[in-house]
C-alpha cells in the first residue's frame, strides 16, 4: 500500500490560483471604494461686489477628504486659485488676485464638503472656476460659474440729482408766478367792474326805500359840475 504524500512544490502550485483570486477581488474593490464623482451647482452662482461668496463642491457618496487634494482653479491647472494637499493649504504658486482672499471650509471635510470661501469679490472674479479632488490615482472634477453685478456703478451721479432738484424748484417758482399774476390780474379786472358798474356815466343806481325800484342819482362830482354850468351861463348873461 503506497502513502500518497504532498510535496511543496505541488502544495504551492495548488494555492497559487487562489492568492491570484484573491488579489485581484481585493484590488477591484479597492478601486471600486475608491471611485467617488465630483458634484457642483448646476446654475450660476450670483455675487455683488464686496461681498464673500461661497462656491460649494462635495464628493458622492460622502467621504473625508482630509487625505485629499483638493485644488480649485481657473483656467490655468497650475496656476490655482486655492490648493490644499498633504493636509493643509498651500500658498505657494496661489494667483496673485487671491492672495489673502481665499478660505477652504474644512468644517465639512469628513462629510466630503469642500467648499470654498472667495472674500471682497470684484468684477475679475466673474467667470468659471474648477474644483478638481484627487484620490491617489482617481482624479475628478465639476466646474461652476461666477455672475458678478455692481449695483453701486448703477446708482445715479450726485450731480444729476442736484441737477434734478434745481429743476423742480425753478419749475415750481414759475407755476406760482403764473399762477398769482393771473390772480392779481382776476382781481384788478373784478375791481374795475365793480366800479364800473357803480358810477355809469356819473350815475349811480341806488335802490329808493319807498318803492323798492332802483332810482337814479346824480354823483356829487356831477352835481357840482352841473352848477359850475348854470354859474357860468347866468354870468354870461
């Protein structure tokens, strides 16, 4: 009766195909939890000038990106506006504009979060920004835009407004002027009619007691220029 009996050769050879099987699942779902999308706005985000905006970016499905890069940029990949790698912030090759305005929100970080903060935006800020996370090999990326409005270049110049309100006033100094001549113009004319109608012809109609007619008598002025008639004639004579 023979013993079979296993050599090593013929051990490893069988164990092999199984370390091969192994490998590969534990690499494929190494890379499977390692695949992560970059997820940003879908819609312009508005800003005014002087104001801090906040541009969001997140990984899904959620995940700390504490042992990320995380570099957001502009159009230029090297030139940044804000990078953060190795676990801090790297000022190193920072465009200039964004020096001292820029902050990474790290009080999300765990849950995937990494928004960042722009401070005093200006009208160069408008336009398209990146942010790119990368995960040892795996790499992703979103892209957002920037709207930027100045109200303040809309408001009206001082000098209109004084303008406006010199306008007004002249303005209004000419209706009242109009308005008071036209008064005072009512007022002589109702005044000439008045009197007028009170001594017509050197008459002056006056309402008799008795009989309730209007009588008529002679002004004084009349009666004394009467007289002087008469005394001049009987002179005469």
């Amino acid at each position: 009766m023979k013993v079979l009996s296993f050599c090593p050769r013929s051990r490893y050879s069988f164990l092999l195909p199984h370390f091969i099987i192994y490998f590969i699942t534990f690499q494929i779902h190494k890379v499977e939890s390692a695949l992560f999308k970059v997820i940003g706005p879908h819609h312009p985000i508005s800003a005014e000038v002087g104001e801090d905006v906040v541009l969001p970016c997140h990984l899904s499905p959620r995940r700390s990106a504490e042992d990320m890069e995380v570099r957001w940029f502009r159009s230029k990949f090297t030139s940044y506006v804000h990078l953060y790698r190795y676990r801090k912030d790297q000022f190193d090759q920072q465009m200039p504009e964004y020096q001292g305005r820029t902050e990474l929100l790290k009080d999300g970080f765990t849950n995937g979060s990494v928004d960042l903060k722009i401070a005093s935006v200006q009208l160069s800020d408008e336009g398209q920004y990146t942010c790119f996370i990368q995960d040892d090999v795996i790499t992703e990326e979103a892209q957002m835009e920037i709207k930027v409005t100045d109200h303040s270049s809309q408001k009206v110049p001082a000098w209109i407004v004084v303008l406006g309100v010199i306008m007004v006033v002249l303005f209004g100094v000419i209706i009242l002027t109009v308005y008071f001549s036209k008064r005072k113009g009512k007022h002589v004319k109702e005044v000439g009619k008045s009197h007028f109608s009170s001594f017509h012809f050197g008459k002056q109609l006056d309402c008799n007691e008795h009989s309730g007619f209007p009588s008529m008598q002679y002004s004084e002025d009349l009666e004394e220029d009467k007289s002087h008639v008469a005394l001049s004639s009987y002179i005469g004579m």
